[in-house]
C-alpha cells in the first residue's frame, strides 16, 4: 500500500531538483524495489567475452536480459529527474554508476555544500 502512495506521488510531479535529494531517494528506492528491479542499483554485469559454446549463449542471453531490465531502471530514475538534471546524468552507463554518482553528488554533507 506504501509504496502505491509513493508511485502516485511520485506522478504528480515530484522529480529530483538536487535540494529533495534525501526524500527522492527513499521514494527511488521503493519504487525501484516494486519494480523488481533493485538489483540494478546495486549490482552490474559485464557483457560475456566472445565465444560460440552452449554456456556462452546462455551467458550472453543473461547479460542481454539484465541490460534490458538495466534499461528501465535507468529510464525510471532519468524520468524522475528534473529536466535540468537529466543531461547531467544519462551519459551513465548502468543504473548503479548513476546512483552511485547521485549519491555522490547529492547524498550526504560536503564541504561544497555547507
């Protein structure tokens, strides 16, 4: 039910802007996880070197299906973005290098920005 909540207010409008990053993160976090898509905020996977075996043709359908649902995760997150803050961050490759430099640059107190 909690997490129904967040999706509606996340639809009306509520996107990052760089100063709600704590509140944006929480509300990114469960709906990433409703998804089922939260091992991509944490985890990456790396594409299986070249080869023509039974075992790398079910590696390469592995890593193609965790890219795709990389993909979405990534939109969502870039979807949920300030206009402003997308160009910012979709040059990311996966979604954890972007949320690990959202984190980065907007989790926690730093120098810069105290």
């Amino acid at each position: 039910m909690a997490s129904k909540n967040i999706i509606a207010d996340l639809n009306k409008g509520e996107k990052l802007t760089g100063t709600n990053y704590d509140i944006w993160y929480k509300k990114m976090t469960c709906l990433i996880n409703e998804q089922e898509l939260y091992e991509h905020l944490t985890t990456t996977m790396t594409k299986p070197p070249e080869g023509s075996t039974a075992q790398h043709r079910r590696d390469l359908e592995m890593f193609e299906a965790w890219s795709k649902k990389d993909r979405c995760a990534r939109f969502t997150l870039l979807s949920y973005m300030h206009d402003d803050l997308i160009g910012a961050y979709e040059h990311c490759p996966t979604t954890k290098e972007m949320w690990d430099q959202l984190r980065f640059d907007f989790g926690g107190t730093s120098i810069t920005r105290l």
